[in-house]
C-alpha cells in the first residue's frame, strides 16, 4: 500500500504507454520495404501507396498521442 503511493504513474497509464508504443512500431513496419534489387527498376505503385503515405503516417502520430495521453493522464 505504501510503495502505491509513491508511484508516479499507475497501472493504467503504462498500459496506454505500451499500446501506443505498439502502434507506433506497427506505423515504421508498414512504412518499411517498397525498395528494389535492382537499382534501375523504378516501381512508383510500390513507394507511394496508400499504405506507406497515409495509413502507416497517420498511426505513428495516433500511436505518439496515446504515449502522451498515457503520460499526462491523472486518477
């Protein structure tokens, strides 16, 4: 009881702090790939796909706001 009340945080916040952790992560995974062994083959479909310039962008700033949210968040 008394190591709770020296906690900054509680359970809940490192909760938030993890699954928007996972999120972000999730975001720079779907950014990754889209290149090519070949130097000379250009593939545009590949590098500008709804999945790489809008999906995987929008979850790292989401995933980055529900860090912040876990760490401000108060009981």
């Amino acid at each position: 009881m008394e190591e709770n009340k020296r906690m900054v945080l509680k359970r809940k916040n490192y909760l938030f702090i993890i699954i928007g952790c996972i999120v972000v992560l999730l975001g720079f995974i779907l950014m990754s790939g889209g290149g090519s062994d070949n130097p000379n083959d250009w593939d545009g479909e590949a590098l500008f796909s709804f999945r790489r310039i809008t999906l995987a962008p929008f979850l790292v700033i989401a995933g980055y706001m529900v860090v912040l949210f876990g760490i401000l968040k108060k009981e």
